[in-house]
C-alpha cells in the first residue's frame, strides 16, 4: 500500500531515487512513511483510520506479513 507524505523539513530528505522538497508530497511505503514521521521530516497526508473490508466491517490484521493492513489513511 502507498501512502502520501508531505515533507515538513529543509533537510530534505531522500526517498524515490531523489532529494525530496519542503511542501512535497510523497507516495512512499508504510516503512518509510513511518521512518519520515519518526524523524520529524513530515506528515501523512489524511488521516489513518481501521480499514474496513467491502461489507463495511473491520478487516483484520495478517500477522503473517511485516506490514499492518488493519490501517489506512483516509483522505
């Protein structure tokens, strides 16, 4: 899953092959997403909120896989 972040910094940080901008916004993975938010370099764009499946109910987490889907962000 991408998510959007938007950079927050001067530092300008470097994810997607490239030196990023401030007021950027970014589709990265999960991991980076959490790694530019941990460091202070931006923001998620949108708000994350518990995924729901196409029923309307919550779906729930593979803990088979190294990323948490039970999450989104919704715009």
């Amino acid at each position: 899953m991408s998510i959007s972040v938007k950079i927050t910094t001067e530092v300008r940080p470097f994810f997607n092959g490239r030196a990023t901008e401030h007021g950027e916004t970014i589709n990265v993975t999960q991991d980076e997403a959490d790694i530019i938010v941990k460091n202070g370099w931006g923001e998620l764009e949108g708000k994350k909120v518990r995924a729901r499946n196409k029923k309307g109910f919550f779906k729930a987490d593979d803990p088979s896989t190294p990323e948490n889907e039970a999450w989104e962000i919704k715009k």
